[in-house]
C-alpha cells in the first residue's frame, strides 16, 4: 500500500504536466514474454517491412501519433517517456544494443500485440488501438533506434 500513494501523487502529477523526474529501472531486456507453448512460433516469425523505408515511415508517423507508443517510449525510444517516467520498469529502451540482439521480431510483435504481464504496455493490437499491419510498421521503425 506504501507504493499505491506514491504512484497517484506521481500519476497525478503527470496528467497536470509537471514534470517527474523518477525513472524506473529496465525490466531484463532479454526476459521471455511469450508463453512456452507458443515460442517456437513467435521466435521464427519475420516481419516483411524490416528494412523497406516507406514501411518505417509510416511506423514512425504511427509510433508518433496513433498508437501513442512515444509518451511511454519517448521520441528518442529509449523509454523516456513523459508518461513512461513514473513506471516501474520503465518502458523498453529500444537503443539497447542488447535487447536488440536477444529479441527477435515476432517477440517484438507479439508484445505489441498481447502486451507484456508484469508491465504497463497494454495489447495495441487486441484491444484495436493498432491494425497487425500497423504493428508491424511499428516494430519496423522501432528496430532503426538500435545502437542510437
């Protein structure tokens, strides 16, 4: 009950838009999310826009308007969010060299799909926030942060 105060004041003043300046730690990048009985599956899924420039133009323009992914995720994608600044663990930090080296896309999809226990980020795409079409766009433009 000591942390439920301390997370409205910090809620609160996030919806006024005073700035926090707690930041949470990280979750273990290469953590599983994916459930056992569908990780083979998840692990070998490709997605096609990787690489293709139009396709992570418009997940940038989605990444930065309607899937709201940046107010947790900060522009930049290191998980910098506004909003992102009061969660613990912080949002992913998509410049993390290591995570993009031990996640593969369809983990990256599945998350934006189904959203991650344990976490704040919610299932873009079953509660119809994001099309899987613009999930994939997303996680597109997501991967180019790496090393950034």
């Amino acid at each position: 009950m000591k942390y439920g105060l301390a997370s409205l004041v910090l809620l609160g003043l996030l919806i006024t838009g005073s700035y926090v300046v707690y930041a949470g730690t990280e979750a273990d990048p290469c953590k599983n999310r994916v459930p056992a009985d569908q990780e083979a599956a998840v692990k070998a899924e490709k997605n096609p826009y990787i690489g293709k420039a139009d396709a992570v133009a418009e997940g940038k323009t989605i990444f930065e308007g309607k899937g709201t992914c940046f107010t947790c995720h900060g522009v930049s994608g290191k998980g910098d969010g506004d909003a992102g600044k009061a969660l613990e663990p912080s949002p992913r930090n998509f410049t993390n060299p290591k995570f993009n080296a031990c996640v593969t896309d369809g983990e990256m999809l599945y998350i934006i799909r189904n959203g991650s226990p344990g976490t704040a980020m919610i299932p873009a795409v079953q509660t119809g926030i994001l099309t899987d079409d613009e999930a994939k766009k997303v996680q597109a433009y997501e991967r180019t942060f790496n090393g950034k």
